[in-house]
C-alpha cells in the first residue's frame, strides 16, 4: 500500500511492521510535508500533553508513546499517545499491572529515561525517579491494551541511572553509560533479553568511551554500535565510537571533513546509512543545526539549521523516525529553553535508494540478494570462449550450406536429378564429415581458450587435424573418382564438384597449419619469457640471498652498536657518579670556604680591635713619656734651685 507508514526500529531497520496506515484517513503529506526543507511545526490537536522535557518517546504503528519528563516544577508520570492517522492525541489514562516486587501499583515519575518498541510494545528502561531506586528497572506498556507491566528482571542487573542510553537488536536491548543516583558518569554496557527479562554485563576490548552521560547512540545493521557525544566528569564531548558485536572491540571513528562542536542533551535517529543527531550543546551554548553521519562513508554534513524558535534549538526533546511512503520524517516533541514546550515539528528527508542498505528496506527476502554471477563476469566469460566457436565451427556450417547450394545451381535439372538419385548419398557422407570436421575443430579451439576445459588430450586433437583429416579427404575424392568414372559426364561435373571441395579442404587445412605455426611460436614466445621468468627468478634469489647476507651483517652491527650503547651507558653512569662525588665535593668546599670567610671575617674584626687598642695604648705611652719628660724638667729645675746636686740613686 504506498500511504502506509512504516514504523524503523532503533537500529535503522524498518522490519517492526506492526501497522499499515490507510492512505484515506492518514493526511500527513498535506499538513505538513507539502515543501519542508527545515524542521516545521506539526498542527495537532486534542487532549495535549502538559509542556515538557527531559522525556522520552517511541514510535508503534500508527501511535507515537511519551511518557514522563520535567515539567519545570516537578517530574511527570503521565502517558500520552499521538495518533498519527488523525494528527490528535489521545486522552487516555493507562493501568498499571499489579507487581508482587513491587507494593505500589503506580508507575513512578521519571526523567532521563529510554524508550524503543517492540513490537506492539514500548520499553522504558531506567531514569531518575522519585523516590530513587538502587537498581535499574526495566517496564513494558501495550498499546493496544494500554496497560503497564513491571518485567521482573533477572540476572547481574546494573545500577539505576539517567542519561543513559538503550537500543535494540531484534529481542536484546544494549545499554551503555548514563549517570547514577550518585552522580558517577559511567561507561558500562550490558545487554538485556526481553524474552527471559535476564541482564547479563558485556565485556569488550579496546580504549571505549569516556564515562559519560546524555549522549547518543545507534545501533548499525544488528552489529555495530555508534556512540556520540555527551557530558563527561569535566567537559563536553564530540568524540565518535564504534563497537563492533562480532569482535567486541571498541575503536574510535575517524571521520572526514567537518564534525559537530562538543555537545551533549542531543537527540539522534538512524535511517538506513544515515545517522541525523540533532540540537545538544554545552552548558554554555546551544546548537541548533541538524548533521547527517554517513555510516558507510564516515562523513559528517549539516542537514538542516533550524530557526532560534525551533523546539529542537531547545534541551530534552524528544525525536523519533517515521517512515511515510517514500519519505523518512523525523518527528520531534517538547524540550525546555526559557520554559517547557508542547509542540511537534517534523523534518522531511527524501528518500535515497543508495542511503539504505538491504537490511534497512523493509519486505526484503534476504534469498534474493544472495551471490549469483554477474553480468559482467558471464559476459567476460563467454567474450573470452564464444569467437572460438564463431570464427570456426559456425564458419564451418556456412561453407556446408554455400557448397550445396552451388552444387545444386552448377547441375541445374540434370545435377538435381543425379543429386536425386546418387547425390543425396554422397552429400550425406560430405555433411557427416563436414560436421565431423566440425566437432573435431571445436574441441580444437576450446583447448585455444585456457578457461574452458577440455575434452580430450590435446595430441590427439592436433592428429585428429592433420592425418586423420588429409585420409578423409583423400578417401572422399577416390570415391568421388570412383563415382565419376561409373556415372559418365555427369559424374564427372560432381567429381567437379567435389574437387572444388577438396580445394576447400586443403584450405582449411593450410589455415589450421598456419594457426597450428601460430600456436608453437606462441608456445615458443611463452617458453622464453618462462625461463626468462627463470632468469628473473635467480636473480631475485640471489639479491634475496645478497640482502639476507646483509641483513646478516646489519645485525651484527646492530649488536656491536648495542654493545657500545651499554657501554657508553655504563660510562654514563661512572661520569653521572663521579659528576655526582665532585658536585658532592664543591658542596663541601663551598661549606668550608664560606666557613673559613666567616672565621677570616671574625679575625678581621678582632685584628682592627686590637689596633684600635694598641693605638690607644700607644697614646697613652705617648702621654706618660710627655708626663715623665715635663717631671724630669720639674726635677732638674728643682735640683737646680736646690745648688746641691744629688747623688744618682743606684738600685
């Protein structure tokens, strides 16, 4: 039916076809996807959800689910359903399945979740609840019964978290990083069986991502999960990852050209080969501009840059991809920039053929796309076998026809009826050895095509060719002498006849000669460019041996410039050592020297003391010779007054 959308699931299939949509009630095409090169807003009504972000959304059949998220002033729990046919959503209030795990029948208020579909179902997994749990849970809601049911999970089940995310392969879902209540960005991956409800932890190889949360992840062809983006402990990211499921190897992706700027809270949708991550920024900025990652390709390109009043401008909105006849159209809700939005806008991607894999194309027998030859190959097959045929054997048949028919025109009424009466008999035998002939020669320009196999030996074709030919042919024209000779004049006109054959014969024989003296000069060529080849050969050999020689010496030289290195390094080691006893020494005399200054230092004062002394010392002396000199006048001038000398005192 060419209206019916098709829902894709996370992995970029489109093989949940759970709906067909009628073409009569489903008026997308004319609301919105008349001329949208950029993201539009989608006319819906009904009961709308109340403004939000931070929720999460996924597509069955004809229905988009959301479920929770933030309102502004506090976490939502509701479930609200888009009905794609009417373009209006539903007013519905959902039940919950009584758990014996769990005491309350209600669901809890959540944010930072993931939802995929399966099947007719939605899958919400984790989030930040209130009140928190320790352990990640895993909910299930129909939507044709829409009722909620706990799945009671078993196994190593992991820790709660947000900002994580989850995407599936067939009944598996794969859960990677996220934020948990503590607020530790993690980098794990597990996996979970829907069918057993059983967790089970993913070991891999490599350097993978960074811890991170509010990233972005798809899962490429069942097999390779993508990974961008996100807030890390410190800072935002842009980096891209690839886990390969066959080897569990993590590996960064090298991209070509320009890539998107660091930025997390983005939304992204895979469609076939092509991944569309839209919106995210960092804490300080927002990005508005829509890029295309082309999987096969490794490219980045800008889709789309929407205006500032586009919702997908905002943070925590949601977006899923529809698939409508031959258009994908991404389908985005709420987000929060000032205050929290409750619109939807679409985005239309037209259909490329070459962007979608045979395991992305819905309705596809996989019997039908397995290995058959080409076109190419059978005709490359068939150009290198066919002119041996038709240069020859058709060739062949031609000339059998030709001889005939001017057999017949030379008789005229007289030849027509000798042919009637003995002609048929030798123009039979001539026929059979003509084919004969032919299916000799064919055998014979087989064996010229070296892809075609052979029949039979080639020496007894080349015989065949030549003496068993010329006997045929010399047996033909005795008979036909012989024929002429009984039957008369009109025997003779088909003696004529048959002569002109022979001529023929001898032809073709000179020719298959001629083609025979080709074949050996080619053998010829064939056998000298061989020892040629031969020649060549030695001489790689011998320059191999000459460069293992060298190589030889070469490594005998690399180990006597080892052992030179460990001794260099050896003597290193002495000169760091003594370097280090004489830097040991100077410390010590520079101790000693500054020591001895200080002791010179100390002298000095006390030297320029004890001058200062002496000095006055030395005045003093000065005085009392003054002193004694002016008594010894005193003396003299009182001896002199006295008259009477005295006697000098002897001690």
């Amino acid at each position: 039916m060419g209206g019916d959308p098709i829902t894709a699931s996370v992995s970029g299939r489109a093989d949940d076809l759970a709906y067909r949509c009628s073409s009569d009630s489903f008026d997308l095409d004319a609301r919105a996807l008349d001329s949208s090169e950029n993201w539009a807003v989608l006319p819906t009504e009904g009961d709308k959800p109340a403004p939000r972000f931070s929720h999460a959304a996924a597509i069955v059949g004809s229905k988009m689910v959301v479920f929770g998220g933030d309102s502004g002033h506090q976490l939502l729990d509701d479930t609200k359903m888009l009905n794609l046919e009417k373009l209006t959503w539903d007013s519905t209030t959902p039940k919950v399945l009584p758990s014996p795990i769990r005491s309350t029948s209600k669901l809890p208020a959540c944010k930072g979740h993931c939802m995929v579909s399966w099947g007719n179902s939605v899958i919400l997994v984790g989030g930040r609840s209130e009140p928190a749990t320790d352990r990640l849970s895993v909910w299930s809601f129909n939507t044709e019964t829409e009722i909620w049911s706990l799945m009671e999970a078993k196994g190593d089940i992991p820790a709660a978290r947000s900002g994580h995310t989850v995407t599936r392969a067939g009944a598996t879902l794969i859960l990677f990083g996220g934020e948990d209540a503590k607020g530790k960005k993690r980098h794990d991956l597990h996996m979970f069986d829907l069918k057993s409800s059983t967790w089970l932890p993913l070991n891999y190889k490599g350097s993978g991502p960074s811890p991170r949360s509010n990233h972005v992840a798809a899962l490429y062809d069942d097999r390779v999960l993508l990974i961008f983006g996100g807030h890390s402990k410190s800072k935002t990211l842009n980096d891209l990852f690839s886990l390969d499921f066959e080897t569990m190897v993590w590996s960064r992706v090298k991209t070509n050209g320009p890539h998107p700027s660091p930025r997390a809270d983005c939304s992204g949708a895979l469609c076939g080969t092509k991944w569309y991550i839209t919106g995210g920024g960092s804490k300080k900025k927002r990005q508005a501009e829509t890029w295309v990652f082309d999987v096969l390709e490794s490219k980045w390109t800008v889709r789309a840059v929407p205006p500032s009043s586009s919702i997908t401008t905002k943070k925590g909105f949601s977006m899923v991809p529809l698939y409508h006849r031959d258009k994908i159209v991404l389908v985005a809700f709420g987000g929060n920039k000032k205050d929290p939005s409750d619109k939807v806008e679409v985005l239309v991607v037209l259909q490329n053929d070459h962007s979608y894999s045979w395991r992305s194309a819905p309705d596809v027998d996989p019997l039908l796309y397995e290995y058959s030859p080409s076109t190419k190959e059978l005709a490359g097959h068939l150009n290198k076998c066919a002119p041996l045929y038709s240069n020859s054997s058709v060739a062949r048949h031609s000339l059998a026809s030709t001889v005939e028919r001017a057999s017949r025109e030379e008789h005229g009424a007289l030849g027509t009826s000798l042919h009637r009466k003995y002609g048929q008999v030798e123009d039979c035998s001539l026929a059979q050895k003509l084919e004969k002939l032919i299916d000799d020669d064919k055998y014979d320009d087989v064996d010229d095509c070296s892809s075609c196999p052979a029949s039979t030996p080639k020496d007894q074709r080349s015989k065949r060719t030549g003496a068993d030919t010329r006997t045929d042919m010399a047996r033909t024209v005795a008979l036909k002498e012989e024929n002429a000779d009984n039957q008369g004049p009109s025997g003779r006109r088909i003696a004529r006849s048959s002569s002109d054959i022979s001529h023929l014969y001898n032809t073709k024989i000179t020719d298959l000669i001629r083609r025979n003296a080709a074949l050996e000069d080619q053998l010829a060529a064939a056998l000298e460019s061989k020892e040629q080849a031969e020649k060549n050969l030695s001489l790689v050999m011998s320059s191999r041996e000459q460069l293992e020689k060298r190589l030889a010496s070469r490594g005998k030289e690399a180990e006597l410039l080892k052992e030179k290195i460990a001794g260099l390094e050896l003597a290193q080691e002495e000169s760091n050592s003594l370097s280090n006893a004489v830097h040991a020494d100077n410390v010590r005399l520079e101790r000693e020297v500054a020591f001895l200054k200080a002791v010179a230092d100390e002298t000095r004062k006390e030297m320029h003391s004890t001058r200062r002394v002496l000095a006055g010392e030395q005045s003093r002396t000065f005085q009392l010779q003054v002193e004694v000199f002016h008594l010894k006048q005193r003396l003299q001038t009182a001896e002199g007054r006295s008259g009477t000398p005295r006697k000098p005192h002897n001690p």
